[in-house]
C-alpha cells in the first residue's frame, strides 16, 4: 500500500526559501510602487524628481508611500487572516468577507463615523466589535443549520451574515446626513485605498502590527488547534481558548484595516490556498508565506487601481477580478488531478 | 527537515522596527510651507483657504462639476485659467462649449485620485460640497488648494460668488453678479408681498422620471434648492408638512399626493422625456385626474434650457423667476420670463442675442403650462 | 508495587445534570505496562469512559486516578505528557505531511508560542520509524489509506512521549491486513512497557492482543480480569444479549456468534 513519497526529501528547505524568495519580491515591489503612478505622466515617476520638484515630492512622500505601507498592512492582514480563519474553521473555503467579519467591520466603522462622533479610536472600536459579532452570529448560525456539512453550514451562514451587514451599512449610509463625512457605500463594499494618509497608517500601526505578531508566533500552534477539539486536548491545548485569542487577533487586526480601506474581498479565500500550494500546508510556512501573498497581491492590485487609468478604479473590483480568476483556475485544475 | 531558520527571528523583527521608524520620520521630510498668502478666503466647509496669487490653472472636480463651471465662467478670464474638468453626471460639454470655443481642449478626468488631479499641476481645485471629503484631505497632504463652493441656498451662493471674486482678483466682477440675483429675487419678493399666508398657493414640487419602465415621483428635501425656490416665489411646499426620513429625495406615492391636496403642482422632468408628453400622459390617467390640482390645469413643467431650473446650478434664479409668475400670475403680469432669460444670458455669460435664441430660448418651452 | 497507570473508583457520569448516567459506578484498575481491551455492545458507555479517562470529561462522582493520583490534580499540560490520544478517525482538512502530522504530538511539551527544534523532528522521524512509516514521511496525510492514517496517528501518540496510549476502535474501519499492522504495533509498544487501553466492539481483537479485558453493558462493568477469565461464554453472551460460543484457537480464544 506504501507509494513512493511524492515530495523528495529537502521539499521543507525549498519551501523556506521560496517564502525568502517572494520576501524579495515584496521589498523590490514596494521600491518600484513608490516611484509609479499619473504624475507627472502615465506610469513611470523619475527618482530624480524628488529632488527638484516639490509636488512631486510631497505626492510620493505624503500620499503614495503611506498607500503603500496600508497595502502592505492590509494584504498581510487579509491574507494572514484568511489563513488562521481557513484552519481555525478547518474550511478552506472561508475568508474574512464570507464570515461576516469584514462586512461587520464596515458596518461599525459607519455607524461610529455617524452616529457616535467618527474619532479614530471610535471607529476602530466599533468596527472590531462588530466584526466580532459578525463573525460569532456566522459561527452560531452554521451550527444550527440542519443539512450539510460542516464546510456547507458555515459559508451559508457567513454569506446571510454578510449580507446582512452590508445591507445596513447601505442603510446608514441612506439615513446619515449627506453633509456628513461619511464615505460612499461603494467606497465601504469595493474598498480603496485613495484617500491614505500618514494619519490613517498611524491609526492602523498599533492594532494591526501586534496582531499580525501574535499570529506570526502562534503559527505552529494553529497547526494543533486545525485538528477536532477531542485531539487538540488530548494534546495539552485549550482549544476553544487558543482559538478564539488567534481569531480575535486576526479579526481585531481586519476591523483596523476595513476601517480605513474599506471591504476588499477575496484576497483572504485565494492567497492561502496559493500559499499552500507553494511552501505547503505546515501553518509555520503557510501563515507567514499567506501573509507576504497577501501584500504582494495587493500591492499589485492598487498600483494597477491607481496607475493603469486616468482614475481610480476600486481596489475590490481588481481583487475580485483576479481573484475570481484564480479561484476558476483552482477549482478546475482540482478537478482535473482527480483528487477525492 | 531544518526548523524555520533563526535568522527569521533577527531580521523580522528589525524589519517591523524599520517599518515603525519609517511611519513616524518621513512626514517630516516633506516640505515646509510658504511664506505669507495674499488672498484669503473661508470657503463654503468652513475652512480657510489661502493662494499668494490668483490661480492660473483651475481643475473643477467632485460632484456636478458643471454647476461649478456655469458659476466659474461668470467671470472673464475663467476660460484662460481652466485646465482640467472632472466628468461626472450631466456634462458639461452641453452648456459650456457655447460660451467657451476652446473648451474642447481642457483636460477630461473620470473618477480622479489626487495624484491624476496633481497631473495636472493645478494651483487651484473647485468642488461642490459642504464637506471636506477624502479627495480633499489627500489634495491637501500635497499643498493643492482645494475650495467649496457651496451653491446649495442663495446665501451660500452669494458667499461663493464672493469667494470667486477674491479668488479670481475680481471683487468688482462678483458684486455685479450678486447684486443682479439680489435685485431679481428683491424684486420677485416684494411682488407677491402682501398675499396672507392663507392664500399663498400650496405647492407641490415633484421629480418625474421613469425608471425601468415605471414613473417614480419623488420630493425635494427640506434645505434644497428646489424647496427654497418655491418659497421665494410665494408658494407655500406642501411636503415638508410630512417628515422625510432621508435628507435626499424622497419618493411619494399617489395617496401621499391626493392627502396633500396642493393648489398647484410643478413638475420637474427629468431631462431625457419630453414634458409636453408627460403633461398629457398624466392628464389622462385617471388616478392622477382625481387630484384637484390636475382638474383644474394647475399641473405644470418646470422649463429648462440646457439644463435644469430647479438645480444649485446658477439657472435657480429663472427657476425662481418662472414660479412667480406662474404662482402669482396676477401680480407678475409685466414679467416677461423670456425678456429675463435673454438678459440672465447677456449680463451674466456675455452671450449675444441670436446665440441665446438659437442655443438657450430654442429649448426653453415656456408654455408648456 | 506501584500504583496502577489508571484506576476508576466507583465513577458515576451523566451527560445531563439529573439526567441518566451513561456510566454508573464504575471500578477498576489499569496496571502499568499492560494492555487492556474495554469491550461492550455500541452504546454501552465505551467512549464515555475514554474520555473521562483522558480528562476531557469530570465525573458526576467517584475520581479518576492517573498514576496513582487524583486526574483533577494534574494541569492539563501535564495530564497530556500522560495520556495521549489515538482517534478513531481524525478528518484532516489540510494537507499536512505525515511527518508534520506526527510532530504535532510535541504540543505538549512545547509553550504557546513555542516551535519545534531539532530534537523535536528527531522524535518524529524516529516515531515514523517505529510504526512503519519512514517511506511516506512527505506523503499528504488525507491522501493515505485508512490503515495508514491509523498509524500516523498512533506515531503521533509516541511523539507525545506520553506513558499511558488511548486508543477508540483502533481498527473498526480497517481491512483484515491492515489491523494486523495496527495490531502488531500496539503490541509491541505493550511490550515496550507503554500502557495501552482500547476500546472495541469486537471481542477478537481483545483476544488477539488484550492482557486484561474490561466488559461493559449499559454503562455497568460485568467483569474485569484477565482475558481468559472474561472471554467466556456465559459472560460474553450476558454483555451481547445474543448466544455466542468461545473456542480455542492456537491457544488464545475465538468467539464465534451462533448461528
């Protein structure tokens, strides 16, 4: 019954140094990003113009490297996110968007942008709570739905949940004052990071950094907590309390970005699976590759939202796009190697 | 085989270090501001704006740009110091053309970011809103002035027409503007002063388009123009008796209309039907002849030239003009409403006679009850 | 002599507070180093009683013992350098390596935030070994056979370096080969001084490889001793509520349903 091993042995050493490799990538990326744009022309910003011309100093130094830095933090985010709640849930067809988290983060950031003053702790506190709640109605939901399976249940109930959430998002958005300060309701389901500044990205820092931490140090450990509740104590491990600090920190660390970039989607559902693909299942090389996929997605995305037109094209309408694409590639190749 | 190298546990850290020291210390590599600004103003969001010179490339963006440029090309000059326009709604390729050969060349923009905004290198954007928005915070982290005109009421177009002038180093140019407004809406006030509250018309101002085939009427807010045009003109809006849950248009239905029972109702018809047709439609259909109003021939189109009269577009003083005298026709009798279109065109864009009859008068159906 | 690996005294359990007990005072004793087979009819309490004697249950009353002390004494931590886990079935939803596989059993011995070193691995590769496993080691763990997966996670088990082995129904679901495997290994670890318990339904599996048996029926223990004493007729015919008939084969005995 024994086949042979299908990976060769080193496959673990290969891994390590892919994720190095697209570690690279990332740094390479975000150098490139900050010196393209519209300004002065299409596309390509000659470094030497940082130097003579003030506007264009001011726009890369003011306006583009905090977008980076925010596409930075929200691909890590999504992407790490998606690959804790993926084996927390021990479903791989879940993402932040599809379990009510990032729909419930867009929900609290407009209510307390409306209704209860807009400071940015406000904000910030309001949309990880609802997040929170989101998250936990999908959770009860699937467990009190009656037919499927477990996998089923819990897109089905994330999917109500999320609906939900946007609906009244769209609501408050419909209610609030015009004159108010409150972004387009396209702005909270299509995301875009056009509107970043220093201020936002210093917001983020605090909560996003520590979380993406705390994750980076659990990943062996979500290893442990992906198997049955039965085994993971068996094993020493508290698994309803080990799951839900690793979940709150990725879902904590959702709301901050959601706030300030509004919901972009699918980014957290296909960067795991392909960070699967390449360094493995092990979540010590998955979570911290799904991260680097993360930001290196999205970084790739909002060059093109801000670059490749005359205007901004919403950040969630590439994610989705490309995202959609791979996840038809996904499915489709799975199919074709025949597996069970 | 190998555990995660420990070279991850030295270089991520220093990595995330780096980032956090980035965060805090580049803000402080940009530039400094200037020294002390000549022109100053406070703008329609409250905020005070200031420019060393008057600017010499304006970009007009945000939301109904046009209404903007029919205010910007009041003032001579607008033309030469205009060099980008964002598109959004209604163009303004309709109305600005005829006042403007060149205006072909400015540069178009859709749904722009800061940075294609600073493409452009403007010294100066415009936008409509009460509010700064992200656009506008993010035009401000690179130095781009950006002011709002307001538009919404006379008062904050009377601010803004201010505003423009000092902007522009055209003071004269905005007092001959305001008080050609001042003197009209004076003029339209003292003509129905007099009428008890009890006899003033009630008024009902109502949107009609159709949407997927089905005709949706709806009401203005309380604070919007449509509203105070009414008003000013001696009418009495019925639709503000009942609270509107939204501060945007608010759809009422037929009952709604018939509890209201105005005296008179305008129409505003959305631009791509013909109102004559609405007119007759309406007046046949027998859930809407049941309304005293329609009975009686009170029902009216709201006329429009290139664009609409019931808008924060400057066109709100012919709007205004119109009401009155269909409102109180007894006291406007000497009111020419054609006479105030040729002269609105004249005085205020400089257009001649046979321009404005064969580009504005030509689609201005007055009579179209 | 030293205290038994595992010991109930008089444990009583019911799922619902007031509500039937699953298990009503249940005594007996497991020796260190042996290897016990707890069989019972489906429904007879076997699972209850794996999993108060993992700790993943308290009992109503009465006390669990692991090594001769009261099992709420231990931390939890503690308790799984004790008492490890081998699953029935164990559905993986991501492709883990057997090798990965195996090393999670290091999880008790590692902190929160802790990864494995190099020792770790060795232990794994070395458990690998033990059950047979070395040329699969990169294999995906969901794409094994059933027999195989049972031995991943029995290899699992011995990374945990845990004394005392539970295992349910370690071979229901396993083809005739395949149990032998399975069987050949939990053996031999007897052998090596581990204690083992399993629960079955089969009473030929406690006879190929149980040195005691423990019987149960609706949550009552009939007998517990030795397996030649237990593996009888009458008390074998009481627990199914069905004749069967014991034989002797090779010297260990058979059971045989009646026809």
């Amino acid at each position: 019954m024994s086949a042979e091993a299908r990976p060769r042995p080193g496959e673990e050493r290969r891994a390590t140094a892919r994720l190095w490799a697209i570690a690279s990538v990332l740094l390479a990326g975000a150098l490139v990003s900050a010196a393209i744009g519209r300004y002065p022309g299409p596309f390509l910003t000659p470094p030497a113009a940082l130097f003579h011309d003030e506007l264009a100093r001011n726009l890369i130094l003011n306006l583009r490297v905090p977008r980076i830095i925010a596409a930075l933090l929200l691909g890590a985010t999504l992407g790490g996110a998606g690959a804790v709640l993926q084996m927390v849930f021990r479903n791989p067809l879940v993402d932040s968007g599809f379990l009510g988290v990032s729909p419930g983060a867009a929900f609290g950031a407009s209510l307390a942008i409306v209704f209860l003053g807009g400071a940015p702790a406000t904000v910030q506190g309001s949309a990880a709570a609802f997040a929170l709640l989101g998250m936990a109605a999908s959770y009860l939901i699937a467990q009190r739905i009656r037919f499927g399976d477990w996998v089923l249940r819990l897109v089905l109930a994330g999917i109500i949940v999320s609906a939900t959430l946007s609906s009244a998002t769209g609501a408050v958005k419909y209610l609030a004052d015009p004159l108010r300060q409150l972004p387009d309701i396209t702005f909270w389901m299509l995301g875009g990071l056009w509107a970043i500044t220093w201020r936002d990205v210093l917001h983020m820092l605090p909560v996003v950094l520590p979380c993406l931490v705390v994750l980076y140090l659990m990943r062996w450990r979500l290893n442990v907590l992906s198997l049955r509740d039965e085994t993971a104590f068996s094993l020493g491990v508290a698994p309803g309390r080990e799951r839900l600090v690793i979940v709150i920190a990725a879902v904590a660390a959702t709301a901050a970005v959601v706030s300030k970039a509004g919901q972009v989607g699918w980014v957290g559902l296909i960067v795991p699976h392909i960070a699967r693909r390449l360094v493995g299942s092990d979540a010590r090389r998955a979570l911290p590759a799904s991260m680097l996929l993360g930001t290196l997605f999205v970084l790739a995305c909002d060059d093109v939202a801000r670059t490749l037109l005359n205007g901004e094209i919403p950040l969630g309408l590439l994610t989705s796009f490309v995202g959609a694409l791979f996840f038809l590639g996904l499915v489709l190749r799975r199919q074709a190697v025949g597996r069970s | 085989m190998s555990p995660s190298p420990n070279i991850s546990r030295v270089v991520l850290p220093a990595l995330l270090a780096a980032l956090v020291a980035l965060a805090g210390t580049v803000p402080a590599l940009a530039s400094p501001a200037k020294s002390a600004p000549a022109i100053r103003v406070t703008d329609a969001s409250g905020r005070t704006v200031e420019l060393e010179r008057p600017p010499r490339r304006i970009v007009v963006a945000g939301r109904g740009p046009y209404m903007v440029l029919d205010l910007l090309y009041m003032f001579p000059g607008a033309s030469r110091r205009l060099v980008g326009v964002e598109k959004k709604g209604q163009a303004a390729s309709d109305f600005v053309p005829l006042v403007d050969p060149t205006f072909a060349e400015k540069a178009v923009l859709q749904s722009p970011g800061p940075e294609q905004i600073a493409a452009l290198h403007p010294d100066l954007v415009l936008a409509r809103g009460a509010v700064l928005e992200a656009t506008g915070i993010a035009l401000g982290e690179i130095r781009v002035p950006i002011v709002y005109l307001g538009l919404e009421t006379p008062e904050q177009f009377y601010r803004d027409v201010a505003n423009l002038g000092v902007l522009l180093g055209q003071p004269g140019r905005a007092r001959e503007i305001a008080s050609y407004y001042r003197s009209r809406v004076a003029r339209i006030r003292a003509g129905w002063q007099g009428v008890r509250e009890a006899d003033r018309p009630r008024v009902l101002l109502v949107e009609y388009a159709e949407r997927g085939g089905a005709a949706a009427v709806r009401v203005p807010a309380r604070p919007w123009m449509q509203t105070l045009e009414v008003e000013t003109a001696g009418g009495r809006p019925v639709w503000l008796d009942s609270a509107a849950p939204t501060s945007g248009w608010t759809v009422a239905n037929l009952e709604q209309i018939a509890r209201w029972d105005p005296d008179q109702i305008i129409l505003v018809v959305w631009y791509t039907l013909d109102p004559a047709k609405v007119l007759a439609t309406l007046e046949a259909d027998p859930q809407w002849r049941a309304l005293r109003a329609v009975r009686t021939g009170a029902l009216h189109a709201l006329p429009s030239d290139i664009y609409g009269w019931d808008t924060p577009d400057p066109r709100w003083l012919l709007g205004m003009t119109w009401m009155a005298k269909t409102l109180h026709p007894e006291r406007f009798r000497d009111l020419d409403v054609a006479a105030e279109v040729r002269s609105f065109f004249a005085t205020l864009y400089g257009m001649d006679e046979s321009a404005i009859t064969r580009d504005i008068l030509s689609k201005v159906r007055l009579d179209v009850r | 002599m030293s205290a038994p690996a595992l010991a109930f005294r008089g444990v009583s359990f019911a799922y619902a507070p007031g509500g039937p007990d699953v298990l009503s005072d249940v005594s007996l004793e497991v020796a260190t180093g042996s290897i016990t087979a707890v069989l019972g009819a489906n429904g007879s309490g076997k699972t209850t009683l794996l999993r108060l004697l993992l700790g993943l249950l308290a009992p109503t009353s009465g006390t669990v013992e692991v090594e001769g002390r009261p099992q709420h004494g231990y931390s939890r931590r503690d308790l799984s350098q004790r008492v490890g886990l081998v699953p029935q079935s164990e559905p993986v939803a991501f492709e883990l390596s057997v090798l990965e596989f195996a090393l999670l059993g290091r999880a008790p011995h590692l902190g929160l935030l802790a990864l494995p070193g190099a020792a770790d691995h060795a232990l794994a590769l070395e458990a690998l070994e033990r059950v047979g496993l070395t040329a699969l080691k990169h294999r995906a763990v969901p794409t094994l056979s059933g027999g195989e997966a049972q031995l991943a996670t029995i290899a699992r088990a011995l990374v945990q370096q845990s004394a005392i082995l539970l295992s349910d129904e370690p071979t229901s679901h396993l083809d005739p080969a395949n149990t032998r495997r399975v069987l050949e290994v939990l053996r031999r670890l007897g052998r090596e001084g581990r204690t083992v318990v399993f629960t079955t339904h089969d009473p030929n599996l406690a006879a190929a490889i149980a040195d005691q048996v423990v019987l149960l029926r609706d949550g009552c223990v009939l007998a517990a001793a030795r397996t030649a004493e237990v593996l009888t007729t009458e008390r074998l015919s009481a627990t199914y509520g069905m004749e069967v008939e014991v034989v002797q084969l090779r010297g260990r005995p058979l059971v045989v349903p009646h026809s």
